[in-house]
C-alpha cells in the first residue's frame, strides 16, 4: 500500500508544483540527505502505448545526459503501484514559463541583456545534448527552468595567503534545460512533435534530416516569446509567416540581436546558427566593459 512505497520512504513531500496530463510534480526533501528533489508521478502508461516509449527515452536521455550545468540533472527513476516515477533536480526559481503568466501585463518582457543570457545559457545546454547526437524536440518557456543561487565568497583575511578569491557577492541565475520526454537521437530519429507554438516547419513535413536545427528554431521563438509578451501562434496565416522567416523585431533589442533570431528561424534548417555557434556570437560573449 501506498505507506511503505519507496516515494513516501525515501521523501517527504513539501507540496505540488506542477500538475498536467502528463501526471504531477511534487517538490520533495529526501529524509536521508536533506536536499531538494522535484518528483514527477505519473499514470504508468500501458505498455508499448507511445507514452511509455516517451518515459523510456525520457530516463534513457536523463541516464546519458548525466551532468551539465544548462540541463536539469537526473537523479533516479523508479515504478510502484502502477506509477512511474522520476526524481530530478529541483530549480528554485520556476520556469520562464512563469514569468509570462504572473505579472498583470500579461507577462513582464525581458530586457535584451536578459534575453543574451537565456539565450547564451540555453544555447550551451543544447551545444552539450546535441554533442550526444541527441536532440530535444520540445524547446519552449515551460521547459526552462531557472535556479537563482546566491553566492558570498569572501576574500581571504589571512595575508600570507596566495589565494585571492575574488570577492563574489550576490545573486545568480542559472537556466536550465528540463524535460528529456521528447528526446530522440539525430542518427535514428523517431520524432514525437513538441508543442506546435515552437515547431519547425520542416518537422511537420517529415524532414528529419537536420534535427538539431529545430532545437535552435524553438529557442528562437522561445526567445521571442519571453521578450514579446505577446502569445505565439499555434496554426494559420500567422504560423506560416514566421516560418518563412518573418520575425517581427523586438522593439527593445538591438538590429543585430533581432537579425540573430531571425537568422535562427531561417526557412532553410541549413542557414540557421548551430548551437555552438550561438554560443560562439560575438553578441553574446562577455564584453570586457559590460
Ligand atoms: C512543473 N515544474 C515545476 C518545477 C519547479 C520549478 O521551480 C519543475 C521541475 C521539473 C519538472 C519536470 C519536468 C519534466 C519531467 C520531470 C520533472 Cl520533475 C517540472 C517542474 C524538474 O525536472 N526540475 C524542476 O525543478
């Protein structure tokens, strides 16, 4: 019964941070070592259903992905009565999905400043599955989560020693690449479609041949959507505008970060910024005067 499941065992729950068809995300203290864990519990999905193959390449890509700073680490997968269950790390700082909805302007858009380094950040997390011959396959603001850590480094009092840490006081805010349930490999593709707002067109026609160039189409518009506040559109005229590459620019960014979106949201996958390139533009390195 329910009491003596490895989930009540192991965590206590906190409270519910998520919930969906999918299933629901709680976010947990492990009673052996004190941290923080979100745990998604889900219907098990009947098998051979394409919900069980999502939630087996979902923990096969968490297994191989394994630790990187811009992906949300994997801890541990388990079934009990008739759940499955996924134990990740927990973002204290919700998804960019949150921002969106939260303030009374529907949404508070973000300075370009704060889109260079979403996009840089996002930009190295998909650099890093890309290079597993993965892709994500469902790149969008609810699939980015953000964990903001405050950091006190002192300088070291002690004058006979040679480290001389730099003095780092205060916040920083990392983004995270979250939700490995589309993933699939670049060489044998079995494509499940992402949410069609942040779909590359040529993924509806079929052509898988340059996976990796979707990934970089989505973080386009989830880019766009985070610094428009507008809605994005999910089908009609509007839909085939973007894809033919018309992006109207972002009234508070520069032309040259404008141009970099719409280059990534070039028609043609092969024109479009790989991602170690995007982390490689010159927009987007540190500046030595920023
Ligand atoms: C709805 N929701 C809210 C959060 C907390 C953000 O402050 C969250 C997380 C995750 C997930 C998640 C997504 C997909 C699969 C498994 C998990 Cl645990 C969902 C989350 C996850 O993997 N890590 C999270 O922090």
């Amino acid at each position: 019964d329910a009491n003596v499941s490895r989930y009540n065992i192991e965590f206590h729950e906190v409270e519910r941070i998520g919930s969906g068809e999918f299933g629901s995300v709680y976010k947990c203290i492990n009673r052996l070592d004190g941290c923080l864990y979100a745990i998604k519990k889900s219907k098990k999905p009947v098998a051979g259903s394409t919900d069980e193959q999502n939630a087996i390449k979902e923990v096969y890509a968490h297994a191989v992905l394994g630790k990187h700073p811009h992906v949300v680490r994997y801890y541990s997968a388990w079934a009990e009565d008739d759940h499955m269950i996924i134990q990740n790390e927990y973002c204290n700082g919700g998804s960019l999905a949150d921002d969106l909805t939260a303030s009374p302007n529907h949404g508070r858009t973000f300075s370009e400043c704060e889109l260079k380094e979403v996009l840089v950040q996002v930009a190295q997390g998909l650099k890093y599955i890309h290079s597993q011959n993965l892709v994500h396959m469902d790149i969008k603001p609810s699939n980015i989560f953000v964990c903001r850590t405050t950091s006190i480094v002192d300088t070291c009092q002690d004058e006979t020693c040679h480290i001389n840490q730099k003095l780092d006081r205060g916040m920083h805010t990392t983004f995270k690449i979250g939700d490995l349930g589309h993933v699939t490999s670049t060489s044998h593709p079995k494509v499940e479609e992402g949410d069609c707002r942040y779909l590359a067109n040529e993924i509806l026609q079929e052509d898988f041949t340059n996976l990796t160039k979707a990934d970089v189409f989505s973080l386009a518009l989830t880019i766009y959507r985070i610094g428009s506040g507008g809605q994005l559109p999910k089908n009609g005229d509007d839909w085939h505008r973007i894809r033919q590459g018309y992006l109207p620019p972002l009234p508070q960014c520069s032309d040259e970060f404008n141009q970099l979106l719409r280059s990534m949201v070039h028609p043609d996958p092969n024109s479009r910024p790989s991602a170690v390139s995007i982390t490689q533009h010159a927009l987007l390195c540190p500046t030595a005067g920023k």
